[in-house]
C-alpha cells in the first residue's frame, strides 16, 4: 500500500523554493545557504512527526523555539530528547532517509545521511544535501539525546513562510520553561561562549518566561553540570561573540535594533538570567 506522503509531487518546486529563499537572503542580510538549511529543517520535522516512532522524540532547543514558538532567529541543528532504544533510533533514521529521497526534485542534489557520533546517550547524524557544485551543498545536524522530557507541548510547527507541498504538522515539543532551562545547562556545559544561547535567553526574558527551578535542577544531574560550570557562562560571555552569532543568524531588521548598544543590553537580560540560576542552586 502506498504512503500517501509518496505521492506529494513538487510541481515547480525548485524554482520557486529557490527564488523565495534567495530573495528572503537578499532581504535579511543573511547567507542564503542559513535560509536553504531551514527550510530543509521543516521538511525533516514533518517528516519525522509522521513516524509512528515520534512518539519517542521530544523537539527542544533554539530551532524548536524558531520553528514552534515563532522566534527569530535561524538557527543550524534539530535537537531531541529521546527515549528510543538503538534498534528504534536506527528505523527512525532509516525510515527518514527513505523519505528524503522525495525531497531531492525540491531541494536538487542528493541527500545523504551519515552517522558523526553515537555513545550511550548521545546520537549526531549529518544530513547532506549534496549538489553537483560542491559549495552549494550543505548539511543539517540530527541530534538525539537520550534523557527525558518532563514537559510536553503539541503544536504545529509554524514556518514563517509558506513552503511547496508541506503539510499540516503537529510536533512534540518542550515547553518554553522546559526549554529555558536547557539553554542554562548548555551554557553551563560550554568552555567558551556560544551567542545564540545568550539571544535565546534574552528572548525568553523579553516573553516572561520564569525560571522554573525544579526543572534546572533535574535538567543539571541529566547533564551532570553543577552551579560552578553555569557560572562559568557569565565569565565567558561576550558582546563580540553574541554579535558575531547574530550577523549569521539573525535577520537585518532585527540585528540593526540591537547594534545601536552593541548588543549590551541583550547580554545583561542574559546574564540576569543566568545569575538567577546560580542564586536558585
């Protein structure tokens, strides 16, 4: 029996997938390759969140905050909690590389999948889109991480623009509280700063998001990361890297507000934020 997902034919997909995203580039003061990785973001997540093993996947991080809480800015990585064992980790995979093949007239190229790193409780995968002029192609990171989600939010995924042949997609997400104390963790779990977890905080702040404290601590033993290493996110954090993430990722409207402090601002709500953390321990 067919799959009816087998059918969806790109009637002129490519061109006008392609002619959307270099405008938007154009528009946004952004690599077009940032816009071509998103919009193959979308189309993995609807493709993953029809699996009957998706229930076994819970989306998190800043393209969950892109993608289903409508944030702002790009991001490069799909990042999951996951209680899938090897064997159903391995169909997951297969079943999506199966499916991107049908993606191949949309995006062009060839899509190829490859195993970067795998440990007892951590999977990355590369998803290569794979063209006959090798600086047109790109990837995408699928990563899997083997803990728990102890928040759940179904919503449909939300790209902020339309996208050739996608359909209605319901995801399984963490919750915004869920998903702020993660960036903590990462931060606490980088030995130098990362700006896009600073934006991300920043963002969070600005939508009232509490800090939940019960949630950071579990989410700290899932990690083993302690107060000491988030602390160590205030002495790494600086303008010049948050600026440095935001010329890639986010768009010109947006990047021109926060330059006019030199991002200053955006750091302190950060680092606020952060403080709030240490104090709560």
């Amino acid at each position: 029996m067919s799959n009816k997902r087998d059918n969806i034919v790109f009637f002129g997909g490519q061109e006008m997938l392609k002619d959307e995203l270099i405008a938007r580039a154009q528009e946004e003061s952004l690599p077009l390759k940032i816009l071509e990785k998103e919009a193959l973001q979308i189309y993995i997540l609807s493709e993953l969140f029809a699996l009957p093993e998706s229930t076994l996947l819970t989306f998190q991080g800043g393209t969950c905050l892109r993608l289903v809480y409508n944030g702002a800015r790009y991001s490069e990585d799909l990042d999951f909690v996951t209680t899938a064992n090897d064997s159903q980790i391995a169909q997951i995979v297969n079943s999506l590389t199966k499916a991107l093949v049908r993606l191949e007239p949309l995006f062009g190229g060839k899509f190829i999948v490859k195993k970067q790193k795998a440990s007892s409780t951590f999977f990355r995968y590369r998803i290569h889109n794979e063209k006959e002029n090798y600086h047109d192609s790109f990837f995408v990171s699928l990563e899997l991480a083997r803990y728990p989600a102890y928040t759940l939010n179904i919503a449909p995924l939300r790209p902020q623009k339309d996208l050739p042949g996608l359909p209605l997609t319901l995801v399984r997400a963490e919750t915004l509280e869920e998903i702020l104390a993660d960036k903590l963790c990462a931060i606490a779990g980088r030995p130098f700063c990362k700006g896009r977890d600073y934006f991300d905080l920043w963002l969070l702040k600005q939508q009232g998001i509490k800090l939940d404290v019960n949630l950071l601590k579990k989410k700290l033993k899932d990690y083993s990361a302690s107060s000491v290493n988030l602390s160590r996110g205030l002495k790494f954090a600086s303008t010049e890297s948050l600026k440095n993430e935001m010329d890639r990722f986010l768009p010109k409207k947006y990047r021109q507000q926060f330059e006019t402090d030199g991002y200053v601002g955006m750091l302190q709500a950060a680092k606020a934020l952060i403080k709030e953390g240490i104090r709560a321990l």
